[in-house]
C-alpha cells in the first residue's frame, strides 16, 4: 500500500500504478469525456458533526408532527436491522426495504409533510458538507463535467441543504432521488415515479436519472442532453459502501476511478474498502483529496 510514510495516512491506494494508468488514459480523453457520480450521504456530507454522527437527509426530516415522526422512528427500528443483516437473501431484502420506502412515503403524506417543515427541518439539521466540497463542484462546473448524484433518500430535502448551506447553485449537479409532488398550499400530495431504496439506487439509477432531469423545483440546473451523460465514458464515483460502486453499473464506462470515504471501523474495513475502491480516504477526510484528483485529470 503507498502512502505518505511516517505519519497516519490520510488516504490509502493499493495499486498506485493501475491508478496512474486510469488517470493518464482519463486526462488523454480530456474533460468532454469525463463525468462525476456520486452518493450523497457520509460522502458530500461530513460523517461526524460536532462530535457526534451527522444526520442522513432521510433522518433530519422532522414532519411537525410528532405522532408521524415516531411512527416513521418506528418504521426504522424494525426494518433497519434487517437491511443491515447479511443472513436474509438480497430479493427478500429488496422486497422488504420497497416496503420499508413506501410506508415511509406514505407517512410523510398522511402526516401533512409542508415545504416549510422541509426547510426548517434543514435549519436544525446537523448536517455539513465536508471541507473542500464547493471548491470541488466549482472545478468540475468551470469545466462543463456533470455530477450526478444518486441518493435512496429525498431529492427535495437534499436540494434544500444544498441551498442552504452552499449558498448558491451548480448548473452542472443533478440529484437524482425520490421526488415529492406538493399541491399550492405546499403540502406533500404524491410521489413521483418509482421508489429508490438502498438496494436498487444501484442497478436503476441512471435509468433513473433520465425523467427527473427535466423537473421543476431543482435549485441547480438540468443537464440538458441527457444522452450526453451516456457518452461520457470516464468516470469519477465517490462513494461511502462498497454498494456504491453499483451506481455506474448503467453505464457503460471505459475507465472508472473510484473514490471512497471510510469513515468509521477503519481496521475492520480498510483490506475490503482498498480493495473495492482505487483510493480510499481515511477518518472522515475533506474533498481536498478528490479535488487534487480532478486537478489531476483536467490539468
Ligand atoms: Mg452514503
């Protein structure tokens, strides 16, 4: 494993050449080529804020009922173990957490779910992005490079914490998660399209992508052809599971690096998470390192 030697790693390759290989075949391409897909929980987002663990943009949501937020805390407590336990078969998992998502939808309906409790829920969240994250997103606008970033969680709630804590918008970033559907009074009537879970924001996701990229309501732009995104073979991906790596499976890419954040049980999960991705990036680490990356390919 190469690192910077005598002090703790920041971040860990295991084939430093097969990485100099992609890099070089991705800068040969040039930036037309070249697109960024990322997961935005504990990846964008910081894993520890101000000592304690982050809010997800799932579990930030507070619904100004408290009947309804115990009953989604519910939800959680029941089926959270279940999609973290390895013994029960993915088709079985996958069935169960459609369930998990559509009772939780359900509940955000019936419960009156409001744009304003949206945006206050936002204001009180405990959630950042990490350091190093706007300057990332402006590198890759100033070179027309699309992000995408798939989520399983709320694309309304995650619009919200980029308008609120970034201050401004990215023409070049579209999310692509589960969208709501508010009636005049700004209250949450429906949800549009098929359900992202955990277990297939994966295999679907840039099908996915392709009938919310017009939508309204997205504070960043649409990127307009999406067709062009399908021709960007070379892709950067960001990452905090190892399921991650999934979210390029709908695309058909001739060089992919991919990039990880590992942010807790380190020993336990080092060997696997340097095997899965090019380069991991220890204890919570800045965007620093994934914008030098980017410097790298786009000189
Ligand atoms: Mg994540």
């Amino acid at each position: 494993m190469s690192s910077s030697s005598a002090r703790a790693p920041d971040s860990v390759v295991a084939d430093a050449d097969a990485l100099a290989r992609k890099v070089a075949a991705i800068r040969a391409a040039g930036p037309a080529k070249l697109q960024v897909i990322s997961d935005f929980d504990g990846t964008l987002t910081r894993y520890w804020y101000d000592g304690s663990r982050g809010q997800s943009s799932h579990g930030l949501l507070r619904q100004g009922n408290e009947e309804f937020d115990a009953k989604r805390e519910a939800l959680f407590e029941h089926y959270h173990p279940i999609e973290i336990n390895p013994d029960i078969p993915l088709l079985e998992k996958a069935k169960l957490m459609e369930e998990w998502w559509g009772k939780t939808h359900g509940l955000l309906i019936e419960g009156g779910l409001t744009q304003n409790a949206i945006k206050k829920s936002v204001a009180d969240a405990a959630i950042a992005f990490r350091d190093g994250v706007v300057e990332l997103f402006e590198f890759l606008e100033a070179r027309d490079i699309p992000v995408l970033v798939f989520s399983a969680g709320l694309a309304d709630i995650i619009e919200e914490v980029f308008r609120q804590k970034l201050h401004r918008s990215f023409k070049n970033i579209k999310i692509v998660s589960n969208r709501m559907v508010f009636n005049e009074e700004g209250s949450l009537v429906a949800f549009k399209g098929k359900t992202i879970h955990v277990l297939n924001k994966n295999e679907h996701s840039l099908d996915m992508a392709a009938p919310v990229h017009d939508s309204l309501g997205d504070p960043n732009g649409s990127i307009d052809d999406y067709s062009l995104v399908k021709k960007r073979t070379n892709v950067l991906l960001l990452g905090d599971h190892i399921g991650d790596l999934g979210m390029s499976d709908g695309l058909n890419y001739e060089n992919r690096i991919a990039a990880g954040f590992l942010n807790t049980n380190i020993e336990k999960s080092l060997k696997d998470y340097s095997k899965a991705f090019d380069i991991v990036y220890l204890n919570d680490a800045s965007m620093r390192g994934v914008v030098e990356l980017v410097s790298d390919l786009c000189p």
